[in-house]
C-alpha cells in the first residue's frame, strides 16, 4: 500500500539534514506496516552557564563544565561557540571545541558580550544556550581595619572579619599579606589566608609595623587596605575610687564610674574584683563585670574590707586600684540649738547653728522637721531643709512646741536633736532678753546687777507686745573694743523701708496724745525726697513692719571697762564715778531705734531725724544745730551738734544727769520725761498713759 502525504512549512523553518533523515525513517517504517520504533532524543541544556567575567588587559578563560549539556541517547557531543546572534567571535576571544575552553585577552574593555554555545550529537541533534561575558569590577573596601595592638613577647592572634572586602560579581576572593611597601611580613609575624589570620610572637617589642592586605577575585583583580599592628600600652588608673561605706543589714550597690581606667589605644576593658591580696570577696558581696557594679547585703557588719579591681584591655594588659570598703557611721550632733521663744503675732526667723550636725563620712546631709512624736509642724511654722532656716508667724493660743530636727546622710543614717520654743502670749508684755558675751566674765559683780535695773525699768516704761534680744559685753561691744574716751557704745540689726512704708507704721502704732500729735505734723510725702529711712530691728517689731524678725540678736551693747564706773543702781551719783544704769538705758535705746542719720549714712534718715528742727516749722533734715519738736512749733530739748563730736541725736553736750545726754562723773544720767516722750513719737508707747 502506498500513501503519499504532504505539509507545507512555515516561512521561519529552518530545515535540517538530521531531521529529514529522521522524518524519512518514519515513512520508510510506516510503509513496512505497524512496526514499533523507539525514537530517541538529541542534546539539551542541563546547567544554565552564569555570567562570566573579565578583566580588560587580563589573560583570562572559562572552561564550560562537561554537565552543562546531555544528550538523551548519550551520543557524543561536538561543541561551537558564536555570538548570541550568530555572528563569530570577536578576535580577542577564542573557542577550543575540543577542551569547550573560551579564552583570550580584552584589551579595550569591550562592553558585555553575549555569547551562544551550541551542542550537537552524531545525529546531529542540537542544543544551545546564551550567557553573557561581561567586564568584572575590582574588589572593593567596605570596613578599614583599625589599628590592631600586640602585647611584647605574648602570643598574639587576631582574624580579620569576611565583611572587610566585597566582590560586585560575588566572586570568590583570596587574600595575600605584605609589609606597606611590599616587603615580606616580619618573620615573627604569620598570615593564614584561609583564615584571614595574623598570629605570632613579637619578641623584641618592635615598633609599629604598617601591614598591606590583599584580596584578589577570580579574575584577578585586587583591591587592598593598610592599617597597623602596634605594641598596646597598659591601661592607667584616671580616677582613685574613693573609701566606700556600707549599712549592715541593708541592701547596697555601687558602681565604679566609667572613667575610673582608660585605655591608651581605646580598648574596651573587662573588669574583675578581688580582695587585696588576691583572696575571693566575702560571700555577701558580689562583683558584676558588666558595668563594674558591686552589690551585696552586709547582714553581720563586717570589719572595713580592702578591694582590689583590676581592668583589663584585649591584649592582656592590666591596671589594678585598690579602697576600702566599710560600714557606715551615723551623723553626729555637734551644736545643740538652744531653746526659743517666739512670740504670737510676731514673726520669726530661726536658724540652726552652723555645723549643728557632722557626718563621719562627709557625706552630704539632709535635714526633716517634725514635731516631738513625729507629728507635722504646725501651718503657721515652716522649715527649709536647705537654710535650715525656721520661719513663720505664731497664731494666737499658739501652744509650746518640742521642735525635733533629723540629719540624714546618703547611706540612710540619722541622728536628731529637738529642742523646745514656747510661744507666749504678746498682749501687754515688753521683753528684753539679756545676753552677756565672753568678756562679761571679767566684769565686776556689779555690771550685770546694773544691767538688769536698766532692762526692768525700760520694761516697765514701755508695753510695745515684743520682745528684744540683746547682747552684752564688757568693754567691747559685738567683740570690737569701745574707744578709750567711750563710756558705752551700740551696734543694731537695721533693715530699710520708704517713708510712705515709716509713716503708716507709725499711723496704725501711734494711738497716744504725743503720737498723735507728731503724726499730723509729718507730711503725706516725704521730706526727705526719694531717699529711704533706716529702722532698727527692735524698732521695726514694735511697728508691726514685716521686715521685723525674730529669733535673731536685736542689737549689742559694750560698757566701758576702761573708765571709772559705778554700778549701784540705788545710788547713782557717786563722786568720779560715771552712772553705770544710765550709760546702760542710753545704748539700750539706741537698739530700740533712737538714732538719727540724717542722710549721712547710706544717704538714708531715720524716724528721730523727721523731728528735727532748725527753728519753729523749720525741719532740719542736715547734720547741724537742731531741737526735738513733736508739733514743729514747740523745742523740747537741743540736739548736739555732730560737728562737736558725738551721736547727733544725743541731747546737747553741755545737759548731764540726763540719759540721753552726755555722761558725767559723779551725776545720776536719769531717763527724763522729755527723753520717754522722744521714744514714744518713734513708735514705743508708754505704759504710764492711756490712748
């Protein structure tokens, strides 16, 4: 039977000898009838060949491996090389058919080239693939190696990390190590280029070697770093740790601050902890490394302990510091505060004594207030832990206080002290508490006999509800000598206040005939133009002015102890003798304000100035011949005239036996009523009068 058949191909055929054998084979078996034939495949791509690179100028190959290809029916493969688009090789490039080797030299860098090999069996049966040849970039440096430190005579190695170069075609590098400028490594010193390690053993201590690393592709392009290999300097000591304490029983921890060692080259350091003899610490105390912390609970009170920490840089090398570890003291109380007395509606300023609490370590202190018991201290009384400064102002019916004061240092260890202030009632009650300074121990028995008659009697002639606190010396006054031709002197605490500020004072204070009168005669504004107006503490609290304090010295009073004295206060006219009680009132009134200024003492005035008068409605506010006057009209007494020497208000120098006045031996310097009426238009009121 015969069968004809026909087909027509397609424009993009490709005829192929092999593939009409193959076709006339199967006619040939279809006209022998239904006889099986096994039909067999040619070549195919069994591995996908990966780009290949190059180096320009560079003799380079690539052999295909044998398994790129296989052939179904395992005949043999012959090979070809061509462009991709079947053009032939360029000259530079050459194919062994045989060896499948491509090779040659790029000398211009010739952009990439896509290449086609192509299989084919002795059928001939085909196969290709296409990859591309490609120039290749040079390694490149990612991470430079920092300086690198030995120790002499140590066995010392270190391995540079993979991600010191990379390859942009991931191709696989190979490392080589020189000197900088080429020379072989120094025979001490090895490098494993499979490990990327140096090792060895500088012996001499030999000074810094410059080294130059290489890492080299597969084409064989290099790139390359250098860096250096030094001796290490040991770590040094920066800061001594100082002696630290402990509290038995109680959880603590410190740490060494960071910048206790240092590092010459910067090395991190590691950080251990023994005691000083290289003994293990004691089992309650722990040392971390990390952060240098030690920690620990001393439940039985250990004796002081002698540390040693020791810091230790990558190279071995050390430097160690030793201190000593101990329990804790408690603050201790040096100055008891003494007991006060604060009056109700008055102010008050407290302030404990200097250096009241110490502590052993020097540890910073802080300090609580309490009532005794524990109780808060009352709203009208404050305390700053930071001054320790007590403020406020007592409420009336205020009752008596045990004040107790806590000085806490930084490891939580107190001690306390209380002392107690009563608040007494102020209605009606003129007080001045006496003092007397060390000099008073060699005063005759007398002096202080004198002293209390002027106190007692100043008390009764005024009820101002305040109370004064003086200070007394014998022959100094505040611990400066008097003058030798001084029979007393004074020294007052003084604040600073506007006339408007003065004159309301005295407006709300002054309720008596000769108040009343002085106040109408002083005028809205101040004569004294913008200038201020001196008030003596004591003064200041018998004014109600809120700059008054209390708790605080008033003023200091000195009598002479170098001229003759009499302290009789029974008999005070004694023949060459000067009136002790007398030249006592006389300084203690100048504390309680009865001084003048008149704009000599930083260019301010004082309350007595503004009754000063030239002439009847002439106020005379310049240092000068003056007369007190509470109207402006009528002279009450002349004034010294400070060009004569002595205090310008201070009655005239030729007037004796009067308190104000000048001493004079064998006189009594008695208070007169003109001298109580010149301390009542200053704001003290007068006992013996009714409003």
């Amino acid at each position: 039977m015969t069968m004809t058949f026909g087909f027509t191909l397609p424009s993009s055929f490709v005829f192929d000898p092999a593939d009409f054998a193959f076709f006339a084979s199967l006619i040939s078996d279809a006209s022998r009838g239904p006889t099986a034939r096994t039909v067999t495949s040619g070549p195919a791509l069994a591995q996908q060949t990966a780009t290949q690179y190059w180096a320009a100028g560079v003799a380079s190959s690539f052999i295909l491996p044998t398994g790129t290809f296989s052939d179904g029916a395992g005949r043999t493969m012959g090979y070809g090389a061509t462009l991709a688009n079947g053009s032939a090789l360029p000259s530079w490039l050459k194919f062994n058919a045989a060896t499948r080797t491509l090779s040659g030299t790029d000398p211009a860098g010739t952009a990439a080239t896509s290449i086609k090999i192509t299989a084919t069996d002795s059928a001939g049966l085909s196969a290709s693939e296409t990859f591309s040849l490609a120039l290749a970039s040079a390694p490149i440096l990612v991470a430079q190696t920092a300086t690198q430190y030995w120790t002499a005579g140590k066995s010392t190695s270190f391995a540079l990390p993979t991600a010191i170069f990379s390859d942009p075609q991931g191709l696989a590098l190979t490392y080589s190590a020189t000197l900088a400028g080429g020379a072989a490594l120094p025979s001490w010193l090895k490098f494993n280029a499979s490990t990327r390690t140096f090792s060895g053993i500088d012996a001499p201590g030999t000074a810094p070697v410059a080294i130059k690393l290489t890492a080299t592709d597969a084409v064989g392009l290099s790139v390359s770093e250098s860096f250096t290999i030094a001796l290490a300097s040991i770590p040094t000591l920066a800061v001594q740790t100082a002696h630290q304490y402990w509290v038995a029983g109680k959880p603590t921890s410190f740490s060494l601050p960071s910048g206790t060692f240092v590092d010459p080259q910067n090395l991190a350091l590691t950080y251990s902890a023994t005691l000083a003899g290289g003994g293990a610490l004691p089992s309650w105390l722990k040392f971390t490394p990390a952060g240098a912390v030690f920690s620990g609970t001393d439940a039985s009170g250990t004796a002081a302990v002698n540390i040693s920490v020791t810091a230790t840089n990558n190279t071995g090398a050390t430097a160690s510091e030793s201190f000593v570890l101990s329990l804790a003291s408690a603050p201790v109380l040096a100055k008891q505060a003494a007991a006060q007395s604060w009056t109700e509606g008055s102010k008050l300023s407290f302030t404990l004594p200097t250096g009241s609490f110490t502590d052993p370590q020097v540890a910073a202190l802080g300090y609580t207030a309490t009532l005794s018991g524990g109780g808060a201290l009352p709203s009208w009384l404050t305390f700053n832990p930071n001054t320790l400064v007590f403020s406020g102002t007592p409420v009336t019916g205020a009752p008596d206080l045990t004040v107790v004061v806590t000085a806490t240092d930084a490891y939580g260890l107190s001690t306390s002290e209380s002392f107690a202030a009563t608040t007494p009632a102020a209605a009606g009650k003129f007080v001045i508490n006496v003092t007397y300074d060390s000099t008073v121990a060699g005063a005759p028995a007398g002096f202080k006999t004198a002293v209390a008659a002027a106190v007692s009697y100043l008390e009764t002639e005024f009820s101002n509800p305040v109370s004064l606190n003086i200070t007394f010396g014998y022959g100094k006054v505040n611990g400066t000598a008097l003058p030798a031709n001084a029979v007393g002197s004074s020294q007052t605490s003084n604040e600073l206040v506007s006339y408007s500020t003065l004159r309301a004072a005295l407006a709300s204070h002054g309720a008596q005939p000769d108040q009343l009168t002085a106040l109408a005669h002083l005028p809205t504004t101040s004569p004294a133009g913008s200038a201020q107006f001196i008030v003596s503490n004591a003064q200041a609290k018998a004014l109600g002015l809120p700059g008054a304090l209390n708790g605080v010295t008033d003023g200091s009073v000195g009598i002479s102890s170098a001229n003759p004295m009499n302290w009789d206060p029974t008999n005070r006219a004694v023949s060459g003798l000067y009136d002790g009680v007398g030249a006592i009132e006389h300084e203690i009134t100048e504390v309680m304000g009865r001084t003048g200024s008149l704009g000599t003492n930083a260019s301010a005035y004082t309350a007595l100035d503004l009754f000063r008068y030239s002439s009847p409605g002439v106020r005379d506010l310049v240092p000068g011949a003056g007369s007190f006057s509470i109207d402006g009209q009528t002279m009450l007494q002349a004034y010294n005239n400070p060009a004569n020497g002595g205090d310008a208000t201070d009655w005239i120098q030729t007037l004796t036996g009067d308190a104000f006045g000048s001493s004079a031996k064998g006189v009594a310097s008695l208070v007169s009523a003109v001298d109580l009426r010149e301390m009542n238009v200053i704001g003290w009121t007068r006992s013996s009068l009714t409003s």
